[in-house]
C-alpha cells in the first residue's frame, strides 16, 4: 500500500490531510524503508518522495497492521525488482536536473523578456478556475512582452498546455514546468532543509507541505533568477516594471503609522539579492509547519523587523504601504464583491479613484473570497473590466 501511494502522487498535485507532527526520531523499521526508497526510486520525482516521507514518519505502516516481516519481505521484493546502481542513479538525476535547467534556460533565451514573472500552481489542474486564469491575464494586460514561469507539476501537461493555449496563441510567454526541487535548492540553504525532509529527520507539521513548498520556492526562484513572484489571487491594476526590490506591507500601526505586517504574495527582487538570502535562511533555520503563516508573511515580517531602518537602504530595498497591494483587508474583502447600492455608491467612486492611483496591485485574499459571486459594478467586477484581455469571456460574470 505503501509503494502504491509512493508511485501514485506528487505533493504539488495533492492536499494532504492535516495530521500530527512526527516524532524527534523514527523507528529502525521505517528509516530502512525510507532509507531502501531513498536510494532506489531516483525515476520517482523528489515530491513524490515527500509523500513517503510524511506518510511513513507518522507510523502509516503500523495503521495498516502490516508485520515488520512482511515489510522485509516485500522490502527485498522490491528491491530485487528496482534496484539501481550507483551510476544509474546518478545518470536519472542529472538528466532531471538537466531538464529544469535546460527548458528554462531555453525559454529565456528564446524570449525577449522585458520582465520575468513567477508564479506556483499547489493544487490539482481541475482546481484552477477563471479567477485564478484572470491573474494571468491582468499580468500580460500591463506586461505584454513580459515572461511567466508557473511551477507545477499539475500543469506541466497537455491539459496545462490546452488551458494556457488562449494567452500563447497571442504570442505570449508563458512556460509551465514541473519543480526540480534538488535542483532549484541547491547550494543554498534550503539545500540541507530539503534533504531533512525526505530523511524524515524534520517535522513536515499540520500545514499542507506543499503550502511551504511555495512559500520557499518563492524565494528561491527570485534569489537564482530575480523578477517578480505574484500569487494567483491577485489583479494587476498597472504596471509593475518600474518597481525593484520591494515587498509590501498588509498593516500599519494606526499610532505610529509604521508597518505592522508584511506579506509575501507579491514580491519584486533582483537576482541574488541579499535580502532574499536572509530570508531563505530564516526558513531553513527556524521551519515550523503547525503555525499557519510562520514561514510565510510571519517570516518576512520578522526578518525585516530585525534590521534597522538605517540598514534598509544599505540592503538596498523598500517596502511599500498597503495601499501598493494590500488596499483592503481580508476581514473586509467581501465589500469589494458587492454591487453599489444608493448609500454605497459615493464610497465605492471614491474607493475606485483611490485605487486606480495609488494601487498596483490588489490582493483578493482567495480563502475569504474564493466562493463570493462577483456582482454586476462592484469594485471588483470594474477592476477585471480595466484589466481584462479576453473581456468577453466568463470570468468577469463568475458566480
């Protein structure tokens, strides 16, 4: 049961189910299977082998009343049947590697990339709609000459293609490609986090592994390309190309009028940015997967809290108010849903005014939001209206 989930999933196509932290250490009898599984599947993607990693830490086999004999037996078995040498193993990870490397690589030198986006896709293919479409399309409205890279295993496929066919049949460049985790983390700290992870040696926590996989990717794909990181929820409103080294903040102190919170759905560095670098490190130091956001917008905000104001400018980045990507809060998203009503209708002028000149970008908090209909001029529904590509299409009268 075991080996059939371990050849069957991938963690960016695939919510795990929340479940306890492993233990410190784990059972001489789990170590060898993940040990066996380890060093002979290299054909099976090192996202797949998180699944094992999470799976088998947290006593899968025991849940299955499976005897220690029976798993030695089956162990040889299939050992016996996929067993690889040394330098078989080193040729099918290299080649891997070689393809992320290579196709993206050849994507770039082929395009005339005016900016470079990046994006992560974490769930199933089924799962991405026409909201999640329209980020894309607001990002080519403002950046036609722009390039993205969405990372996804889900995507990275026929369908993927077939869903992205509308924006390259314009001649826009768009790359979906499948992560090459080994890879993208090498030489970096996040290097020695990964190789913890499928050791079973950390914890991967109660929050959705491959949640954390992007708050890290994201990081990383900037530090080693530089460029611009969005999430899926967000509408571009301008563009963003003259914009460099920012992130930007979700709160302010309504007494000091400082920052209060950062977050991470929007992030525009240079390559090799030391910034980037405090961050990769923070992550790989001080992982947490049971607090929700603590490797993410909790992590910048800390990171950037530790270095003074005078040292910002040294570093060489800003951060921007709210109002650049975070114009409304996600306790007060629902608002920007709703059509104008005769005692709404002032504000929402106003509110429009503001954001058409103060507003990159608008984060559209995807949890909150995810199931509320897009009502005929509200604030939103105006927003696609000005960003829109295919502006006949479904997804500005989505339900």
């Amino acid at each position: 049961m075991l080996l059939l989930i371990y050849n069957s999933f991938s963690v960016f196509s695939l919510h795990l189910v929340p479940i306890p932290p492993i233990q410190s250490t784990l059972s001489p009898t789990h170590l060898q299977i993940l040990h066996h599984q380890t060093s002979t599947s290299s054909s099976v993607s090192d996202s797949s082998l998180l699944l094992v990693v999470k799976e088998t830490s947290l006593g899968f086999i025991q849940k299955q009343n499976v005897s220690s004999t029976r798993i030695e037996k089956k162990t040889r078995r299939f050992k016996r049947s996929t067993e690889l040498t040394p330098a078989i193993t080193q040729r099918l990870q290299v080649k891997s590697r070689q393809r992320f490397k290579t196709r993206v690589k050849s994507f770039l030198s082929e395009s005339s990339c005016e900016s470079l986006f990046f994006m992560t896709w974490i769930s199933s293919i089924e799962s991405f709609g026409d909201r999640e479409r329209f980020t894309i399309e607001s990002l080519f409205k403002f950046h036609p000459n722009s390039c993205l890279i969405l990372v996804s295993n889900s995507f990275d496929c026929d369908r993927g293609t077939l869903i992205l066919k509308p924006f390259t049949d314009k001649g826009l460049k768009v790359l979906p490609i499948k992560p090459d985790f080994a890879y993208i983390f090498k030489d970096i700290s996040a290097e020695k986090w990964f190789e913890r992870l499928k050791k079973g040696t950390l914890s991967p926590g109660v929050i959705p592994l491959e949640q954390n996989l992007s708050n890290i990717l994201r990081l990383v794909l900037l530090y080693k390309y530089g460029g611009i990181y969005l999430d899926t929820d967000v509408i571009i409103l301008k563009s963003l190309s003259n914009l460099h080294n920012v992130i930007g903040a979700q709160t302010v102190d309504p007494v000091t009028k400082k920052w209060s919170r950062l977050n991470n759905a929007v992030l525009i560095f240079d390559k090799n940015h030391p910034l980037l670098k405090r961050f990769i490190d923070e992550f790989s130091r001080t992982f947490n997967g049971n607090k929700w956001g603590h490797n993410g917008p909790y992590l910048v905000s800390r990171v950037i809290a530790r270095i003074k104001i005078s040292s910002s400018s040294d570093l060489g980045f800003s951060v921007l108010p709210p109002s650049a990507f975070y114009p409304v809060d996600w306790t007060r998203i629902k608002g920007f849903y709703r059509a104008p009503t005769n005692e709404s209708d002032a504000w929402l002028r106003k509110r429009l005014t503001h954001l058409r000149k103060n507003t990159f970008a608008v984060h559209l908090w995807n949890r909150e939001s995810k199931k509320l209909r897009i009502e005929e001029g509200s604030i939103i529904h105006q927003l696609m209206s000005h960003s829109c590509i295919f502006c006949n299409s479904s997804s500005l009268h989505l339900s």
